[in-house]
C-alpha cells in the first residue's frame, strides 16, 4: 500500500465509522438509502476514485478503487460502490462520464431495435430502486450494445438478498438516447461478469477481515469460568483456524486486484473460489465463538455473515469457479498439468 493509498484507506475509515453505523446499516435494510453516507462518499471522491477526471472521475489508480471497494465491504456499507465502478468504467470507455448520483449494472436478458427500442429483463441487480441510471448490455441488430438508461424508465420490483441488500427486479420498454448507446464487441457481458467476481471476491475478503477482528475482541471480553473464552484451547484452535483462513483470502486478493487491468479469468477463477471457500469456515467458526449473541440481528456481526452468503453467491459461487478451473487443467493433458499449474 503506497502513501496515497494509505491515506484513502485512513480517510474512508474514519468516514464509514462515523456514517455507516449499525443502525444505518438496520436502517437500510428496512429500506431507508444510506444517502448521506453516498453524499459524503461522493464528496470526497471515493465513489469514482480510480477513474480518470475526464470520465467524471477523482483520478488515481485502479488499486485505488479496489482498496476503497475492499475497505467499504468491513463496515458493510450498504451502497452500491462497486456496481457504481463497473458501470463508471465501462462508461469512461467509450468516452462518457460517470453520474454522481450511484449507477449500478444489470446483467440480463435486453435486446434493442434499429429504432433504439429497449425492451427486456434482469433479476438481481444491485441497488436498482435507489440508482439514476442502470448500465446494461443489449442485443443489436448489428452487435452487442453497451445502454445507459434513466432507472425512472425501468419497472422496478423491489427485492431483497439474504443479507437486506436490493436485489431488485427490473424491465424496461423504452427508447434510448442515441447518445447513450454504444457499439461493444462479444466479450462484453464477460468481462462485466469477471469484473463483478473479482469486486466480489474483494468484498468478501474485506468483510472477513472485520468478522476476525469482531471475534478476536469478542473472545477476549467474553468471560466464562472466570477468565476470557480466549484461554480456552478449543476457542484459541478455532480462532486459528479462522486466521488462516483469512490470511488465505487477503493473499487471494492480491492475484486478483494483480490481475483486474487484464481481467485474468484463471486468476479471477482461483481468487474467488478459494476465498468464497472460506466463507462457510469463518462464518461457522465466528458464530460459534459469539455463541447466541452473534445470532442476533441486534448484533453487528450479522450484518458481515449475511452479507458473506450473499456475496458468495453472486458472480458465480465457488463451485461454479472450481469447475471453469478444473476443466481448464484438464484440457491441458497430464503431461502439461503440472508446468501449467506452477506457471499461474
């Protein structure tokens, strides 16, 4: 982490401990949008860190945006930050620049006419009922077309993931402003899709992060027998366990924000099916530590875990990833597997 990055890092913690707190986070998921957190955010420039200026942009690297993404995920912001990147990158691509207000990205089934007639459907997308604009791929008669698109043109029914976040279903039977249609090659709707595992697999290593924190501090207040469950050997083996685990996932990380500029699909593949593996071990182990505290909804730990199984969820979960992963080794032939396996 360079010095700017780690400036970034103090200022959004600073910012996310006095805005995003549990009970805006409940409040969230009672349907209340986080809008003052978005408006400080986007003052400061973190919701478009990492894209240029002349894309609507606060400048600085990709890593920078990556870091902001990871680091949001530890307080489980309940803001569409990553969805507003991949639609501010795709955008700044074909020379548009990003609204202020959160944008977020629809991964359905869209097909618009010679006439810029939009019509069709998407399940799942983040935040919808509280973004401006929804980003989305369309076929065109001659191609893939990259659409930005007013979300007031969008029949939006609300909906929710195991963790509270929107999760909205959408259609749409509009037109389109020409100069919000552009003309994108094939790959299009996988490289959002690798985009949105990688961010995914950040968040969740973000968000690991905080659930060891939270444990080991739990463990070491917690008293029974007259000392801290931390003296007990069995916490102690389980909270080690849960160390590794990850410690596991934060060098997962850095293969995938190494390979985000490329879009690397093995590293992309191997990032986040190793650290969604990890998901189901930290979040039994963390429960188990709380015991019927954490299980609460009162409880902050909760608003981590719920979030872990969703996010594991999306972009394709870990089993979805092994099998792209194992097919790819396999086809290489026995001869090659070893070479090919080392080489990544």
């Amino acid at each position: 982490m360079n010095e700017q990055q780690q400036l970034i890092s103090e200022t959004l913690n600073r910012l996310l401990t006095d805005l995003c707190t549990p009970e805006v986070v409940d409040g969230s998921e009672s349907g209340a949008f986080a809008e003052n957190l978005w408006q400080v955010l986007t003052e400061t420039g973190l919701t478009a860190a990492g894209l240029g200026v002349d894309a609507g942009g606060s400048g600085g690297d990709l890593e920078d945006s990556l870091l902001v993404i990871r680091e949001a995920a530890k307080f489980a912001a309940p803001v569409p930050l990553a969805e507003h990147f991949i639609a501010g990158l795709l955008l700044s691509e074909q020379g548009q620049s990003i609204e202020s207000g959160p944008v977020t990205v629809a991964s359905g089934k869209f097909v618009i006419a010679d006439d810029l007639s939009l019509t069709g459907s998407a399940d799942g997308v983040a935040f919808a009922r509280w973004c401006a604009q929804v980003v989305l791929v369309a076929e065109g008669p001659d191609g893939l077309k990259l659409c930005r698109v007013p979300a007031s043109d969008f029949e939006i029914v609300q909906k929710n993931s195991v963790a509270g976040e929107p999760r909205d279903a959408i259609s749409v039977n509009c037109k389109v402003a020409a100069e919000s249609v552009f003309s994108v090659d094939s790959q299009m709707p996988e490289r959002i899709r690798l985009m949105g595992a990688a961010l995914r697999a950040l968040m969740i290593s973000g968000a690991l992060e905080s659930v060891l924190e939270m444990t080991v501090q739990y463990s070491t207040e917690r008293l029974q027998f007259g000392r801290p469950i931390s003296k007990f050997q069995a916490i102690q083996q389980q909270i080690a366990i849960l160390a590794g685990e990850v410690a596991a996932c934060q060098m997962a990380s850095h293969f995938v924000v190494d390979s985000f500029s490329t879009l690397g699909e093995m590293d992309i593949a191997i990032g986040k099916a190793r650290i969604g593996e990890a998901v189901s071990i930290c979040t039994d182990i963390a429960h188990q530590v709380h015991g019927a505290m954490g299980y609460t909804l009162e409880h902050s730990l909760n608003h981590r875990t719920r979030r872990l199984w969703s996010w594991r969820e999306e972009y394709g979960n870990e089993r979805e990833w092994q099998k792209l992963v194992g097919r790819h080794f396999a086809a290489q032939g026995a001869d090659k597997l070893w070479d090919s396996m080392t080489a990544l």
